[in-house]
C-alpha cells in the first residue's frame, strides 16, 4: 500500500510516557502516533519515522539535517504530507529551518505537546489529530511548512513559542494562518511566498554560530571574549529597531570586516530600521560597517539562517538571504 501520510518523531513532550526517578522521558514513537492516526482515518495508510528520542534542547543542527534528508526521501518515494512531532522548545527552529529546505509540492506540519502524556490535560492526541485534518483539508494544493498547536494553524516564518508552560503557547506575529474546527482546516490567510529557500543536503559539519542580546548597560564584554575564540559567524539581539550598546557595537563593527555579523531585534516581533538614528551603536552606522541586516527575523531564526546559509555554501550570498526578510 502506499503511504498517505508519512510520521516522523523526534521526541519530546509528545512523546514522553515514562516519569522515572529524574523526571519524565521519552517512551513514545512514530508507530504509535501513526497508529493512533489510522484509527481515526482508516481510509489512509499512515507510516512512522522514528529519527531520535529526545528532549527537544537535545536536538542538534545535525538532527535538522537529518530530517530534512529523511522528508525528502519519503517525498521521492511520492508521499505529499508529512506530520513532524518533535519537544516543543525548539519547535519554531524545526519549522523556519524545514521551510528553507522541504520540496515544493510537500506539505509538512511539525506538532508537540505542551502537557505530557501523564497530566490528564494532556494535548498531543488533540494536536495530532488537528495535523492531520490541516494535511486532510480539501485543497490539497503545497502549503509548505505550517506548524499546528492547540487548534491554531501557524506559517513557519511567524510562529514562535511565547509561554513557558500554557497548552496556548505557540502564537504568531502577525497572527496565526488559520484554525481547526470540526475536523476541518480553516486558512483564511497564507503567506505571499516561501522565502530563502535553500539546496539539500545540508552539510552536517558543526559551525560556530553564537546568539547574543544587548542590554541596558551592555559593556561588550560578552562579544570582545567570543571575538577571540574560533567562530563562523555570529547573531546578536540589537534594541528595538536596531541599536547595539556603544561597547558592544565597536566590536561588531570590528568583527564584521571578517565574518558574517547579523543584527536582529530583541523585541520578537517588527522590522529593524535602516538609519533612522544617530547613537554610537546606531543601526546606520552598524550596516556602513558591514554588519548583516536580519530584517524581521528573531535572534533566533536569524541565527539558523545564518547557520543554515554557512552549511549550504551561501556564504557569498548571505546579504541575499537576509534581505528577503526585509520586505
Ligand atoms: N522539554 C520538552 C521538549 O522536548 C518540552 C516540550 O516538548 O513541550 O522540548
């Protein structure tokens, strides 16, 4: 028989079933979500992947690079939907990574859960289910990599999780796509186009890649000491549109005449001005250096760009890449 619905497990939350002497661990897998999945919907054959057992802090770019191998493996093999469930902390990393590399004519929705399967509260089941009525919704056209939580429907590029515990965690900016109603997907908005696509494979050598935010009062200590380790590259979280405290911008501005250096807003949400102001560590003055413009990212999807760019060979496009966040 050939596969609907392709499952594939990271762990997580989701997946953990087992509270041992240190706290909960992953028990559960790929062929118990697809088991549960078929028994909702036995007209489709549902598959399971299991790619690792972990807490999502345990996931490494190299698991990305996996995963991102393994879709498009079942995707030549002809399968159209995918379901990804992975830990929730790093969900949105999964979901802005997967949307750079996962082939046109796929649609993948990454789930978790924030409440574990011992909690009575728990959602997983709920989540799963609703990621499969968005992959089951009629138009069946591609919609890229969506993220489908607490019956929201999220694009991969706005999601973000904003709540250390609350089964409402994942929101977007500027709002989610859609919802989940009746075992039905509503989309009643979807993003004008999928951004800084990228070529597979993602080459699975580490690359030093910090995130660092300024603060009130902000001495630059923290990037003068990483400016003399070995590093890649590096993204810091600039105040609200784009200034960096005065220590801290000398050295940006010292450190982007040779590596990539990338500015993101620490507000998590909005557009990084391009000269507005005239302060030591002003955004005008950081860009005339050479200092990366992260647009309307966040540190963090600024920072897996950035990364991901590296390990595909973009390195002479990075300005390219960012400004495709820019508008
Ligand atoms: N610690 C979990 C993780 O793997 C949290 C979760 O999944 O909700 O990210």
């Amino acid at each position: 028989m050939t596969t609907d619905v392709a499952v594939i497990s990271l762990g997580g939350t989701i997946a953990m079933g087992r509270r041992g002497d240190d706290g909960l661990a992953v028990s559960l897998g790929a062929t118990d979500f697809a088991r549960l999945l078929s028994e909702r919907r036995p007209d489709l054959e549902v598959s399971g992947v299991n790619l690792a057992h972990r807490d999502s802090s345990e996931l490494t770019m190299d698991d990305l690079a996996i995963l991102a191998d393994e879709i498009a493996h079942v995707a030549a093999a002809g399968v159209r939907r995918v379901i990804v469930t992975t830990g929730t902390d790093s969900l949105e990393e999964i979901a802005f990574g997967l949307e750079r590399v996962v082939p046109d004519g796929v649609t993948v929705v990454v789930t978790g859960a924030m409440r574990s399967p011992t909690l009575e509260s728990h959602d997983g089941p709920a989540n799963l289910v609703a990621a499969l009525s968005v992959l089951s919704s009629p138009s069946r056209e591609s919609l890229g990599v969506l993220v489908v939580m607490n019956d929201e429907i999220h694009g991969a590029d706005f999601v973000r999780k904003s709540h250390a515990t609350s089964a409402s965690s994942f929101t977007s900016y500027p709002g989610p796509l859609g919802w989940v109603a009746n075992d039905e997907a509503l989309l009643v908005t979807r993003p004008t186009h999928r951004r800084a696509r990228l070529p597979l494979p993602l080459e699975e050598t580490p690359r030093v890649v910090p995130l660092l935010t300024t603060y009130l009062g902000d001495g630059g200590h923290a990037l003068r000491a990483l400016a003399s380790t070995p590093l890649d590259g590096v993204v810091i979280e600039a105040f609200g549109s784009g200034r960096l405290a005065p220590g801290t911008a000398e050295v940006a501005r010292e450190l982007a005449s040779r590596l990539p250096v990338v500015i993101a807003s620490r507000t998590g949400a909005g557009l990084l001005e391009r000269s507005t102001y005239s302060a030591a560590g002003s955004e005008g003055r950081l860009f005339a250096a050479g200092v990366l413009n992260a647009g309307w990212l966040t540190g963090v999807q600024a920072r897996l760009l950035l990364e991901l760019g590296l390990r595909t060979g973009a390195t002479k496009d990075l300005p390219r890449l960012f400004e495709q966040f820019q508008t």
